[in-house]
C-alpha cells in the first residue's frame, strides 16, 4: 500500500486533492450536478466520479442524460426487497475501498441521507477530507460529521425568464367576428393551468437567511490579534471548523469578504499590503 503521507505522489507532482465524488442518485437532484461538479472543483480535482442506484427505474432516467456528458460512471443495484436501500451499502463499501487504495485526499458524498454519518466519521478518521453535498432537509449529524458541507439549494442555476408570447391587437381584432344581439356574451377566461404555478415555485431562488451576527462575532474574536483585527482568511476557516454548513451564499452573497462588507454598521474592514506589492490582506474587526 502506498504511503499515507503523499497519497502515491511523486515529488514535484502537482499538489492539488484528489477528491472521489460519490452521488447517492436516490437522495441527490440531477439539475445540480453542473453547479455541484464546479464546486468541487474548488476543493481539488475529482479523479473518481461515481453514481450509485437502480438505473433500470423510472426514477432514474434524468440522472441517465447526465452521466455521458459528465463522464460519471455508474454503479447498477438492483433494489432486490422492497423497502430496503441496497445503494446505500454499495457507496459505503466502495467508499472504504478507495480510502484503503491511499490514491485519494478526501471524498465528497453527494446525499441528504443521514445513514452516511458514520461513513463520513469512519473517512475522517482515516486521514481524508471529507465534503458532504445535499439538500437544507438533510439532518445536524451527517452536516456536522463533515469537513465542509454544501446545500445544494446554493448550487443551482438561475432559471432564465420565461418569454412572454404576445399577439399584437389589431391582429386579434381583425380575426375576432363582430357580435350581434343574439350572440352570447364571451365566457370568462379559463384560470391559468396549476402546473404554470407549480412550476415557477419549484424554480425560484433559495430563501435568503438572516445574518448569523453572533456567530461571525465569536469567529473574529477567536482569530484576532490584541487590537480585536483579524485576518478574513482565519475567520472563514474557524467558521467552517465550527459550522461546516457554512455558507456566504445562504446569506445572500458569494464570498465572505462580500458578507461584512455589506454590513459596515457591525464590521469594520481593513485591507493590507507590502508597500510595492500587488496583494493585499482583509482584515476584519467586529464593532459594538
């Protein structure tokens, strides 16, 4: 087995994760993949990338349309007994197996299924990272036995606006015969279809949370240096070891540093730099 320490890396080989994706397609959405695969992205690159679930199911045809244009290999299992969820024993092995490869830097399970818990732990204490990806319904102790977790809710793409069809008027009324007195009056028009409703539902925008002012107070009091600054960097990291559901985008912005900068009235910014140098360090002081 190769050694813990370089996961099977050459000195010199480029230092990025290498990161397994395994989705649980009976607990995770097909229209998040794009934006959950870019998130990835982030952490590392995803050498593995595999789907778990019974494909011969209707209820797998649109995960089906993914996997070729995402190059996600999927792993067939039969639900042999009703009620009983064979896939979820399929990931959790084939999970402990890529760990035992030491090919692997962390692992990201794609659910919002709580029977992942203690596979989460078991990875963890294995060396790995490990980033939990699923739904604001997924339970406290999945969330919280990863190193990060992600709503996917955050992941998905604006839907575009709906075009609006309409037909000019003097089109309507040349083609709309004259009534007379002994034609009856027009019917009120049909109430619009329940599916037109259900539909814009199902694509607005994830609620936004309010500002979990305490918390982000409680991070910069643990990262600040005697003058109450601290470095946004060290913030962001204490939030994410405490809360690994963490999240700017929750709050209705991309990035932390966008977060307190739209609340001057509780956060003070500074930003720092090596006279001559390009970079420049945030810093953040809470005010009372």
């Amino acid at each position: 087995m190769k050694s813990r320490h370089n996961n099977g890396k050459a000195e010199g080989e480029d230092e990025q994760r290498r990161l397994a994706v395994l989705i649980d397609a009976d607990n995770a959405q097909p229209s998040v993949i794009e934006g959950l695969l870019a998130e990835v992205a982030k952490y590392g690159v995803a050498s593995a990338k595999r789907i778990y679930g019974d494909f011969t199911s209707t209820r797998a045809t649109q995960w089906k349309q993914k996997l070729l244009e995402h190059s996600i290999s999927p792993v067939q299992q039969f639900a042999y007994t009703s009620g009983k969820n064979a896939t979820d024993s399929s990931l959790i092995i084939d999970a402990m197996d890529l760990m035992y490869t030491g090919r692997f830097d962390g692992m990201c399970l794609v659910s919002s299924d709580s029977d992942f818990t203690r596979l989460a732990q078991r990875l963890r204490e294995g060396g790995l990272i490990v980033y939990g990806f699923g739904e604001k319904k997924t339970p406290d102790a999945f969330v919280q036995a990863c190193d990060k977790f992600i709503y996917t809710e955050v992941l998905r793409a604006a839907p575009a606006p709906a075009a609006v069809m309409t037909k000019p008027r003097a089109t309507k009324a040349a083609k709309t015969p004259a009534k007379t007195a002994s034609q009856p009056p027009d019917p009120k028009p049909a109430p619009p279809p329940a599916t037109a409703k259900s539909a814009t539902t199902a694509s607005a925008p994830p609620t936004v949370l309010p500002l979990p002012l305490e918390l982000l107070r409680r991070a910069i009091e643990e990262a600040s240096d005697e003058q109450g600054w601290a470095h946004l960097g060290a913030v962001g990291t204490y939030l994410t070891k405490i809360r690994p559901d963490f999240d700017p985008r929750l709050y209705g912005h991309k990035k932390l540093s966008d977060l307190v900068k739209h609340h001057p009235r509780h956060f003070a910014i500074e930003e720092r730099g090596a006279a001559g140098s390009g970079s420049k360090s945030i810093y953040v002081r809470a005010l009372d």
